[in-house]
C-alpha cells in the first residue's frame, strides 16, 4: 500500500516542473490523479505515463475551476487532495518589475495565475471536501513571499498573497468539526522551466553566462546546490497524506536555507 494509496488528487500545472513531480510520486504512491494545465500536449503525455487524467485548464478562469472540480468529482466521487501549482514569473528585470515601474496589466497578469487562480482553486474543492468532512490542500507559494521584491514586485506580491490565503483557508476548513486541512509550501531556487527563465533574463541584464548566474545565486544557498522538483514533491506527499493529520496552516522552506541568510 502506498502513502496515498487511492487518494483522489487534483494537481494544477501538472505539465510543470513541481506540478508534475508531484503527479508522478504521488502515482507512485497510489493515488489517483488528474493534472491540469494550459500545456496541453505534454499533459496529455504525462498522464498517459503515470495512468492518471489530464484536463486543459486556465485556473485564472472561474468557469474552468468550477467544470475542473465537477469532472473529477463526478468521475470519482471526492476530491482528497488538490495541490495548487501553477504560476508564472512575470518579468524579472528591475527596469520593467520594480513598483514604480510595473504596469497594471503585468501586475494583473501575475495576480490572476498565482493568486486568483489558488483563490479559485480553493473555494471551488472546499464544498467537495466539506461533503467528505476531511481534505489537503497544498498550495504553492514561494520563499520570497518572506522578503521585498523590488525587482520582481507583482510575482512577490502574489506568493505573499498565497502565503496569507493559506491561513485562511486553513482555519475556515477547521470549522464546524470539518478536517480540512491547508497548508503553504515556499520553494526556493528549484530546477524547473521557470528558475532557468529567471536566470536567463539576469544573465542577460548582466552581461553574464546562464551558467556564470546560476553559481552567483548558489553562493546564496547554504546546503550549496540547486534544488530538485523531487525535493518539493516529497513534502507534498507527506502534506497529501494521512501522516500530517494534524498539521494545518503552516508553512514549509524548501530553500536549502536561503532564508537564513540575506537574500537581497
């Protein structure tokens, strides 16, 4: 038997980099998952592989949300788990992302992926969960939702804003002898389509190889290297699981320990 085994999971942006370690490990484990993303293509692809769903989905799209949770949950009866991963960057380079320089459609843009569509994500499994009186929802924040962000002002914004939903989701699902359980988790510098994104667009500003900005930034990281989507992963399938029954509203640093060093 596995961790998770026969657990129903949902998993946005599973065609990424951390949505989709996710999917494989908790597959591997013996939950049954459907993953959802725009990426429709290597989507379908992964789901093949681990012999779970894929489903095209905008999850800044209020109506996608609601026919996303009605499939699964017609097709399978509950929803255990939703693990919300998807997200964008947004720009990164200080002359175009600073808060004097972002514009309200690039601050828009950003807010509706990473923080409506969690918002979303959330209010749409909750009745589901509710009906069942228990439930995990993990949401993916990041390590900057603890810092400034001057230069990345709309991306730090919305992890913040994931960071404080948590909580809030957290305590309303504890509500009325319901067990549904919310929790945060903060990726450092992880190696996925994303990081390498971040880094070219530093590269480029500064005149630097990927490679060249890729040591600069490890020299920031205590443990010394880069992350892996599994070192992420792993810590979603103990927060999927039944052995972190007791464990809600909290929140998770997976930076190498980052966060105990300057980071600006």
């Amino acid at each position: 038997m596995g961790r998770v085994q026969d657990k129903i999971v949902l998993i946005t942006g599973g065609a990424g980099g951390l949505g989709g370690a996710a999917a494989r490990l908790l597959a591997k484990e013996g939950a049954k998952v459907t993953i959802t993303d725009v990426a429709e293509k290597p989507g379908t692809a992964l789901a093949r592989q681990i012999g779970g769903d894929f489903l095209f989905h905008d999850v800044s799209s209020e109506d996608q949300w609601q026919q996303v949770v009605a499939a699964v949950d017609r097709k399978y009866g509950a929803i255990h788990v939703l693990v919300n991963a998807a997200g964008i960057e947004g720009s990164q380079l200080g002359e175009a992302a600073t808060p004097e320089t972002t514009t309200l459609d690039e601050w828009r843009r950003v807010h509706a992926i990473n923080l409506d569509g969690t918002f979303l994500g959330c209010r749409a499994v909750l009745p589901v969960m509710k009906r069942a009186g228990a439930g995990s929802i993990v949401n993916i924040s990041s390590i900057v939702s603890f810092m400034g962000t001057p230069v990345t002002t709309a991306y730090g914004s919305s992890k913040a804003g994931v960071q404080q939903l948590t909580k809030s989701v957290a305590l309303h699902g504890s509500r009325d002898r319901n067990r549904i359980r919310c929790n945060s988790i903060h990726p450092g510098l992880i190696r996925t389509r994303m990081l390498t994104s971040i880094y070219s667009e530093f590269a480029r500003a500064q005149g630097l190889t990927l490679e060249e900005e890729e040591k600069a930034s490890i020299k920031q990281v205590p443990l010394g290297r880069i992350g892996d989507p599994d070192d992420v992963a792993y810590l979603i399938l103990y927060l999927a699981s039944d052995e972190s029954s007791y464990v809600t509203g909290s929140e998770f640093m997976v930076d190498g320990g980052w966060h105990l060093v300057d980071a600006q």
